[in-house]
C-alpha cells in the first residue's frame, strides 16, 4: 500500500511539474525568430512561421519536449520539436500547428 502512495504521489508531481506558458511569455521569447522568419501564406492570409527545434526550445529557457503554453483563445496547446509557431503579419497573436498540417496546407510566399 504503501508503494502504491508513493508512486501515486511521484506521478502527482511530475504532472504538475509541466510548465504551461502563456502567449504573451511564448510571443516575447520567440518574436526575434519570428521577425526575421519566411512568410507562408494559408486560406488567402499571410504569417510568419518558426519551425519549433532545439533552438526555439532554448529561447523558452526550457528542455521539454512537448511543451504547452494557453493561446488567445484560452486553449491549451501541446507543441513538438518540428511543429511550427505561427502568427499572423500584424504579430497580434501566436498560433501553433502540427508539421504535417503545415506541409499539407502552407504555401511559401
């Protein structure tokens, strides 16, 4: 029983050790990639796109692959090394897609 407690409580706390930034901290930290990223074009607007790697990890200050951060829209995101941060040309907001949505439907600019 008493292993089951301990394992219990483990799990409790790796789970509430997962960092969920908010838009603003993501936007901050990753708006000098952003600024100088390719536009794509998707559904007649234009973006600017990051491709998530170790580097815009780094920017975060943080190892976690996937991380999770809350968009305008108060969803909660899960990103992965090779997804992508998107924001539209007006830098109002960022968005975050999987790889091969962005393949299937983002045209380069």
């Amino acid at each position: 029983m008493k292993k089951v407690l301990i394992m219990l409580t483990l799990i409790s706390t790796i789970a509430s050790a997962t960092e969920k930034f908010s838009e603003f901290y993501v936007m901050e930290k990753v708006l000098p990639q952003l600024s100088k990223a390719q536009s794509y074009t998707f559904d007649g607007k234009e973006y600017k796109v990051v491709k998530v790697d170790k580097k815009i990890l780094k920017a975060l200050d943080t190892s976690s692959d996937p991380f999770y951060y809350t968009n305008s829209k108060k969803e909660t995101k899960m990103v992965r090394i090779g997804d992508y941060i998107i924001t539209p040309m007006t830098f109002s907001e960022i968005d975050s897609i999987d790889m091969n949505y962005f393949k299937d439907n983002f045209i380069k600019k």
